[in-house]
C-alpha cells in the first residue's frame, strides 16, 4: 500500500515540474511555436526568449502581443537585455484584441500593457494609446504625455479567441524614459507626376473638301529653313502669224491732210502770188 502511495506521489511531482517547466501555456498556446510560423517575425520571437518574456505571455489568459518584424526589430539588438525587456512588456497588452474588436473601438483608447504589472511604470509608462484612423488603419504609441504615435497597424498574424491574439506593427514602441525613442522614417519625398503633354489643337480648315487626317508630325513647324519657291521662266510670246495688208479701197476717203501738208500748200499760194505781183 505504502508503495503505490510512493508510486503516486512520484507520478504527480513528474507532472507538476512537466507543466511548470513546459512554455505552453494552461490555454493551449505557445508564443514562440506561433511566431515560427512566420519567418519575418523571428527575430523578435529570438528577443522574446532571450528575455524569458514568453513564458510570462503563455502563463496568461487572455494576451494580444504586438510583433515587429526582423528588418524593423533591429534597434533593439544592441541594447542591455533589460531594458529590452521593458520596451517589449509594452508591447504585450493585457486584453484581447482581434480584427473584429479592433474595427468596433472608439477613436482612441488606452490599453494596459505586461510593463504596467511588473510596478517599474511611471507616469502612464505602462499604457499605449490605440488611434483608429478611416478605412480600417490603426497607430500606436506610448501613453505618456505628448508622446506621439509611431507604430502603425500592419496585419493580423494570429487570433485564438479569446485567448491570444498577435497583431503586426510597423515598428517598436519605446515609451519615454525606458530607452531611446525610435520614431517613425520620414514619408518619402513628394515627387509631382509628370506632366502631361499639350494637345495639339487643329485648326479647321476653309477648304470645302475634305482634307485627310495624318500624324501630328505632319503638322509640325520644321526646324529646317524654308525654301522660297523657284519662279518658273515667263512662256516666250507668240508670235502672230502675219497679215497681208488689206487691199486698198478706191471707195474709201482720202485721208485728212496733215497739218504739215497744210501749212505746205499755204506756203505755195502766198509764193505763187507774189511772183504774179512781180510781173505786173
């Protein structure tokens, strides 16, 4: 009887150091084998363990972790170990959050984050602030006072309602005084698209018949110097072939004395008169 006892005992104490040792959590989940799953969110799974803040997420009830991904994750590899621990205990929320919850929130609300519960937090340290944008984009940032929002909602990686939720964020959240703040990338700078050329506009023509389209390049002004036309060599005149004179007209009147003639004959008469004179 004694050594069934002993047999039992041994048994339960196997299995209580099974389960405490074990990272999966009571619910059924395990953090590290969900980010795995996603290759692009290693390098904070790595974070995680080095940490030992997955087995403080898989020790809860109900969680949402917000990732980052590897190449955004970077600015936290060379700091101390615990200070990264407290930058991503602000990232994992006391609460559950998926898709459809996040779409029924008010413009802006404040979550409850693992930081807050360690009693390290000062002057809302603890806190994040959710702002929901139109057309279903949300940004994150630290609770303190004037501290901007830096993250931006990503994705939904994974939901297990209402256990577990890990939503994609474009970068960390580090709330002042818990390390150096890492804002956002500057936007891009605005580049004008290229302006599209003018129409060329084509005049109507007067001519009453109806002139054929062709490419605009027809219609251009060449560069080339124009040409002033050639005049072409005046045609020679025609001679007209000549007339035979007109046969004379004994019908037709003498021409009209000249004032020459005239003045001829007047000449005569007053000669011959004054040679009669002479004589008598």
């Amino acid at each position: 009887m004694e050594l069934k006892a002993s047999s039992s005992l041994v048994v339960l104490t196997a299995l209580v150091l099974l389960f405490s040792s074990s990272s999966v959590s009571v619910n059924g989940f395990d953090i590290i084998k969900i980010l795995s799953n996603h290759p692009n969110l290693l390098a904070f799974s790595d974070l995680l363990s080095q940490t030992k803040l997955n087995e403080a997420i898989n020790k809860r009830k109900t969680i949402t972790v917000l990732a980052v991904d590897n190449s955004s994750i970077g600015g936290l590899n060379d700091r101390p170990v615990d200070e990264i621990k407290n930058i991503l205990s602000v990232h994992v929320i006391l609460d559950y959050y998926d898709m459809n919850k996040l779409k029924k929130l008010p413009k802006t609300s404040s979550w409850t984050t693992m930081f807050q519960s360690t009693g390290n937090a000062n002057d809302k340290q603890g806190y994040i602030n959710c702002t929901r944008l139109p057309g279903e984009q949300f940004v994150f940032g630290s609770a303190v006072k004037n501290s901007p929002p830096v993250a931006k909602f990503v994705k939904s990686v994974f939901s297990q309602p209402f256990n577990i939720s890990v939503l994609q964020v474009s970068q960390p959240i580090v709330a002042p005084g818990l390390g150096d703040v890492i804002l956002p990338p500057p936007p891009p700078p605005y580049t004008p698209p290229p302006a599209m050329p003018p129409k060329a506009s084509r005049k109507k023509s007067n001519a009453s018949a109806p002139v054929a389209e062709g490419d605009d390049d027809e219609f251009a002004p060449s560069d080339s110097p124009i040409e002033a036309p050639i005049e072409a060599p005046a045609p020679e005149p025609v001679e007209a072939p000549a007339q035979s004179p007109p046969e004379p007209n004994d019908e037709a009147e003498a021409p009209a004395p000249s004032s020459a003639s005239r003045l001829y004959l007047a000449s005569g008469v007053a000669l011959a008169g004054f040679t009669a004179m002479a004589f008598i």
